[in-house]
C-alpha cells in the first residue's frame, strides 16, 4: 500500500490509543511515541486539506456518477482493499463494519443504528479508487477557519496554504456563529463522502454518525461549539454514542460474514435501493 501508513487500520489504531480508556491522563497529549509513519500520515492530512481541496473532492465524487453496486457488493469490495495487517489478529473492512454493527445491535439499539454501524466505513472504497491516505481517513475538521488546537499534531497546520489566507484564520473564517455545521465545509475524507451517499436513506441521527464519526475534535474534545446549532449538538449525543462502538468494538472475536448477512441483508433492504449510487 502506497502512503505514510502500512494500512489504513493504523490511523483507526492510534485513535483507539489516544482514547484508550485505561490510558493515563498524564500521557494524553504524548504522542513522542507514535511512529513515524502516522505522524507523518498527519503531517500530510493538515498541509494538504485545504478548503479548496474539499470543495473539488466533494464536486468530483458527491454527484455519485462513478458506479454503482449493492450495499452487500460495496462492503465485498471494501474488502479487496488488501494491506499488510496480520490476519491472525487484525480485522479485515468487513469484519471491522460487521463488528460495530453487532456490537450496536447487542446493546439493543434501534436497526437504523446497526446499520448505520454496518456502512459506517464504506467511503473507505476512495482508497481503492486511488484517492491518498491522507484524504480516506484520519482526525476530521472544518476548513476555512480557524484549527482548533484540540486538533492531533496541531503544529503540522504551519504549512497549511489556508494559513495564508487571513479570511480562514480568523475563530469563524467563512462561517457564521452558530450558523450550523452543514454550512462547514469538512475536511475530505470517508465520513463526508459516504454521507452523501446515504443522505436519502438513512434517518439523521444514523447521517450525523457517517458524517461526523472521526470528527474527533467535536465529539471527543468538545472543539468548534460556536459553529454548531442546537439541533447539531441535539444529534452529537447520536454521534457520542455511536462512537465507543467504532471504537472499542475491535477485541471481541471475529464476526462471520456469511452466518451474519441474512440478518444485515434484511436490514440493507428496509432502508437502501438494491443498486446505491456512488
Ligand atoms: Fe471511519
Ligand atoms: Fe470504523
């Protein structure tokens, strides 16, 4: 796999680090030991994220003229994103959506959650189309504005182009106070690109969770408050919620495709068309 990563599991493992809950509170902010590769993961996603980078990622794939498949398909082919993980102990795409949807449906939460958790991660299908790793997954945040410094490794924004741009830097850049996050412009990634998909399927508890599960520095660290509305933070406890499951979901044994797609194949049905535009 081309990138600063091995895989792209890397970036999900150190974010389950960095929330680890047994972690101490001491170490929160050390990441002198993370390796090499996810800093310099990093250091690509805040130069290379601009505002401008997002618009034209989001024209180029949300009119979701590129293809078509089933949801079943889509996952099958996530799945073909093959990286150098261990197999004995690391989970393959399908298992990783599986696992969090289980997880959801074990806690009794309603379908649309579970699937929610099923799909979650299926705009990872960007990297198979070529997309770098540093715009499929990592940390998310608003562009054209100010970085929040909650931001992980902050410091590497310096050389961010829209730093030069003094309309972006001010604390709301291009934004108005609590005018709402869909007004934002996110940095691109798996999140925003897959909620385009499902926008007229799932219900908006189930979007906020595609959109903003790896808006890390919103949901965990309570950062850009003044963007959001009160129904933006009514449907964070939604994206509060499903979170731990993204994240914690991984020890529990390896759930089995095939014995699981009945189940997840009627709930695919209720909600999505048998072809899903992407
Ligand atoms: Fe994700
Ligand atoms: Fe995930």
């Amino acid at each position: 796999m081309q990138g600063p990563l091995e895989n792209l599991e890397q970036w999900d493992d150190f974010v389950q680090q960095r929330y680890d809950p047994n972690r101490k509170t001491e170490d929160f902010r050390d990441y002198r030991n993370t390796t090499p590769g996810v800093r310099e993961f990093y250091r690509l996603n805040h130069t290379l994220q601009t505002y401008d980078f997002a618009v034209a990622k989001k024209k180029q794939y949300c009119g979701l003229s590129k293809t078509s498949m089933s949801i079943w398909e889509a996952l099958e082919y996530l799945n073909t994103l093959v990286d150098d993980s261990d197999p004995d102990t690391d989970l393959s795409q399908i298992e990783h959506n599986l696992q969090t949807a289980e997880a959801i449906r074990r806690d009794g939460h309603p379908e649309w959650m579970q699937l929610a958790g099923l799909v979650h991660d299926l705009g990872k299908v960007l990297w198979l189309w070529g997309e770098p790793q540093w715009a499929v997954v990592g940390d998310t945040f608003p562009t054209g504005c100010a970085y929040s410094d909650k931001i992980v490794f902050h410091e590497f924004f310096a050389d961010n182009p829209d730093t030069k741009r003094p309309d972006f830097q001010t604390k709301l850049g291009i934004y108005e106070e609590h005018g709402g996050l869909n007004q934002v412009e996110m940095s691109w990634g798996h999140d925003e690109y897959f909620y385009h998909v499902a926008k007229e399927y799932l219900p908006e508890p189930a979007l906020y969770m595609l959109r903003y599960h790896s808006f890390y520095p919103a949901h965990r660290e309570g950062a850009y408050d003044y963007l959001m509305n009160d129904h933006d933070r009514e449907m964070f406890q939604w994206v509060k919620t499903f979170n731990p499951y993204d994240l914690y979901s991984k020890s529990a044994s390896k759930p089995n495709p095939v014995e699981l797609r009945p189940y997840y194949q009627k709930l695919i049905d209720k909600y999505f068309p048998s072809q899903v535009a992407l």
